[in-house]
C-alpha cells in the first residue's frame, strides 16, 4: 500500500471512505500554486479525526492523503460535471469553492490530469472497490459511507447556510430507502439541522458503487463545518483558518456520528 494510501480493514459490512481530508502536495505541483494555503483551503478539515471510532465499530477506512487540489477523487474521473448547470469543481481543480485561482502557472493539461488519475485516483478506487468486494462476500450487504465536511456559507455554490447534516443518496437511487430513513432518524435525534438530497446529493463515489440490487448501499455525509469546528465569519486569511480541531468542540456532533454509523451497521446487519 502506497504512504498517500491508507487503508485500515475491519470485518463489519461497513466501510467509511475519507476522500477529501489529505492535505500534500507533491513538489512539483506546489511549486506552480499561487500558495499552498489556497490548495489546502476547501478540504475537509478535520474529519478524520471526528470519525477514529469507526475502527472501534469493526469499520473498514479508506483514504488518500493527498489534497483534493492534486486529484479529485470523488469526481467524475470522464471529468462530467456531477451538477450541471451549477458551480462546482473538476477532477483536477484550477480554482477554490469561492472561485480563486489556484495557479500561478501551469494549470494541468489533458495528459498531466491522466497521469494524476493513473497514479492517484485509480488506486484509490482499486483499494475501495477491493474492500467493498471482501465484505459482500462476507456479508451479503455492505454500507459505503462517504464522510465529508464543508465551509456552512459558499455563496458561489450554495445560498443561505447550509445545515448541519447534508445526507445524499442520488436522489434515493444508491442506498435502499430503510438506510437513509435510518440515518435521517439518527440526525433528527440529535440537536442538528439536517437535509437529505438538498444542494449535495452524493459525489461520484457514492453514484458510482451504490448499487442497492447488488448489496452495496452507498451515502454520504456532507457537514456543515460549524458542527464541529469554529468557522469564522467573513473573508478568510491562512492566519484565521482552518481553525483547530478541539475534542469538546466536536463532543456533540461526534456523539451524533457515532449513532449514525451504529445505524448503518444496524441497518447493514438487519
């Protein structure tokens, strides 16, 4: 297994995928960024940390520690846009959720942004579609759990402010209806807001894999970061931001999580 890689397996039908938490960047790809700071900017702060007690669950993770800005992996690898018609960013990004450019110069080309697939999303996938298949065979059915977190206030991709929990389920097409009721029960217990199939219906990975009839039920957890982390208002600076990751902080929204993947593990196990 590759360093950028990390794999950790458990034997419950349940595997939580990390795919936008890694923050290097290679040499040569950070020397043609405005800052490093900027490429940093979008990923998801944190959230590895707020989910280590998967592994005590019998959970498989799965993730990549690179930054999103180097290879998107859960993006349409044919680079389609996965909200036509809205803002959004691509498989190899050029410009941060509020739409500043990420280079200085050097923006990757059609060859270099198959060369980051072939080295970076495409074993990802391996290792993901890999663990996915040792546990149906074990199972029968298996959960795929997208784990993710985003700014609460991005005008450019969404208005107002985002609740706290955004489940996304393709529209309902990639888990059986009985899992997302039960994650939904699992966040309106807790003192959160939350949304199913708002402004984030479920990335590629969870379009791709979630195939109900053949056991595989996928669903992501889009956070609003004021869950579990200060967001500060206004403009952000690389002095303000992210901000740190305190346990008491996140206590609340952590207890909330681990009731929803107990209910996907229930739900998997029913």
């Amino acid at each position: 297994m590759s360093e950028w890689l990390q794999v950790h397996r458990g034997d419950a039908p349940l595997v939580v995928s990390f795919p936008h938490t890694g923050t290097e960047l290679p040499t040569g790809i950070a020397a043609r960024l405005i800052s490093p700071w900027l490429a940093r900017k979008d990923a998801d702060w944190w959230i590895e940390q707020l989910y280590d007690f998967a592994p005590a669950l019998g959970a498989t993770t799965i993730r990549t520690a690179m930054s999103r800005t180097v290879i998107d992996v859960n993006r349409d690898p044919s680079g389609a846009s996965l909200y036509p018609g809205q803002a959004t960013t691509a498989l190899c990004p050029t410009t941060t959720f509020d739409g500043e450019p990420l280079y200085r110069t050097g923006e990757p080309d059609k060859a270099e942004i198959e060369r980051r697939r072939a080295e970076y999303f495409d074993p990802y996938h391996a290792a993901l579609r890999a663990e996915l298949d040792r546990l149906r065979a074990i199972h029968g059915k298996v959960v795929l759990y997208e784990a993710h977190s985003i700014r609460s206030a991005i005008p450019r991709l969404f208005d107002d402010l985002l609740p706290n929990f955004n489940i996304g389920t393709n529209s309902g097409a990639s888990c059986d209806p009985a899992l997302t009721a039960a994650v939904e029960a699992a966040c309106d217990a807790s003192e959160f807001s939350r949304v199913t199939n708002g402004r984030f219906k479920g990335g590629w990975t969870t379009r791709h894999y979630g195939q109900p009839a053949g056991g595989v039920h996928a669903i992501q957890m889009e956070l609003a970061c004021r869950g579990y982390m200060d967001e500060p208002p206004g403009l952000l600076t690389s002095l303000i931001w992210p901000t740190p990751y305190t346990p008491e902080r996140a206590a609340p929204m952590r207890a909330a999580l681990v009731n929803v993947l107990n209910a996907c593990l229930d739900f998997a196990k029913s």
